[in-house]
C-alpha cells in the first residue's frame, strides 16, 4: 500500500502532505516486534583526526591526487619500547 501511495504522489495523483498522512496512519496502524520498534539509531556526532587535511574535504582530495600521506609515527605519540615491531 505504501509503494502505491507513493507512487501516486510521484504523479501527481495526490498531494505529497496527504500521501505522507496516509503513510504515517498505515505505519501507526501496523503492530510492530520489539525487534523493529528499536531498529533506529541516530548519529549524536562524528569526529576524525586525518593526515595532511584539516577537514574531510582536503583530505578527499589528498586521496583523489593520489597523495601520499603515510609518514612516521612521531615519538611523543607514545612509547614505543611497549611495542615489538620488525621496522
């Protein structure tokens, strides 16, 4: 039902406000498991530190030309007599 109703408002059958009313009631109507009634999430936020860009932009880039940004770790990151490593 939601599919036609959908259609419906792609051409122009109905107006966008009452098909999405349609939609809503149907999805009010319908019981749900406990499963699909906390299947939502919401993203609070996101944060990155990334090489050579001060934001996501310039570091697309920096992989669109092909950068390499691969560098040592620096010293003061921490420790490194706590790790074995062959480099």
């Amino acid at each position: 039902m939601i599919k036609e109703i959908l259609e419906m408002i792609k051409n122009d059958q109905i107006a966008a406000e009452a098909g999405l009313y349609l939609i809503k009631k149907i999805k009010e109507d319908q019981p749900q498991s406990k499963i699909e009634k906390y299947k939502e999430i919401a993203v609070i936020g996101i944060s990155a530190k990334l090489p050579d860009a001060e934001n996501i932009y310039e570091f697309w880039d920096n992989l669109s030309n092909g950068k390499d940004s691969i560098t040592e770790i620096p010293k003061n990151r921490w420790e490194a007599t706590h790790f074995n490593s062959k480099w």
